[in-house]
C-alpha cells in the first residue's frame, strides 16, 4: 500500500468524567491523543487496550464494561508513514490511581469547548462522545 494513502489502525480507551474526555500528551508531541494505540500481531482490541491504557496511565481496565463505541477515522497527526487513522473507541471502567508514565508526559479531561487540543482522530472520537450523549453539555 503507498504511503499516501497508508492507514494506521489503533484502539482508543473513551474515558468521561464530568462529560470531559480523557486525553494524553505523548513524549514530544504536541496535541493530545487517547489512550491506546497499536496492536501487537496477533493482539485482540481488548488485549492492546488494556496494555495500552496500563502503560500508559497504571489503571487497569475492567473486561466486563468494555463497550464499543464505533470507529472514526480521521487524518493522521505526526506519523509520516501514514495518511489517515482508524481508531476503534471503547469505553471501560479502570481501576487504580490515574498517573502518565511510559511515553506519557500528562493526561487531562478536555470539554468540547477545547477541541482544538486534540489531534484530529481525539477529535472526532469527541464527536462520537457527544452522539452518545456522553459529554457535559455546553
């Protein structure tokens, strides 16, 4: 497949609280993704992103609340070798206390009123959050 039309496929763990969406800063970039990312060969979605989301943030998400939210696709933010992004979206609960670590520098909760933080697949998993009716209402 070219390059001008690669496209990276990933899972994204949708956390809200308050109706405000989870989002980290990886190392160096410069807008704020979800938590996830790829999967390893031979890696279930639920496998990549509970290790994902463990990395990531130390909390341990709960198999029993996973739900899938849909898939956006988006244009890819800071990945040369890719043109576009497919991101399925899950929401889970997690357990444990909430700290960046790994390729993580911080994490936040971000209101629609704050999109233009999010890179553009974040931002249209916002989108998706707020056709579920998941976020605070502006």
């Amino acid at each position: 497949m070219p390059d001008s039309i690669a496209e990276l496929d990933v899972v994204a763990w949708v956390r809200i609280v308050d109706g405000r969406l989870l989002a980290v800063r990886s190392r160096g970039r410069d807008l704020l993704y979800l938590p996830g990312g790829k999967r390893e060969p031979g890696e279930s979605d639920w496998s990549a992103l509970a290790r994902e989301v463990r990395e990531e943030l130390g909390l341990e998400l709960e198999r029993a609340s996973l739900r899938e939210l849909g898939v956006v696709r988006a244009p890819a933010h800071d990945q040369p070798a890719f043109a576009r992004v497919r991101m399925a979206c899950y929401t889970a609960d997690g357990r444990g206390d909430m700290a960046a670590s790994g390729e993580v520098d911080e994490f936040r909760f971000v209101g629609p009123d704050e999109r233009g933080l999010l890179a553009p697949a974040a931002r249209a998993a916002l989108d998706l959050a707020a056709e579920h009716g998941l976020l605070a209402r502006g």
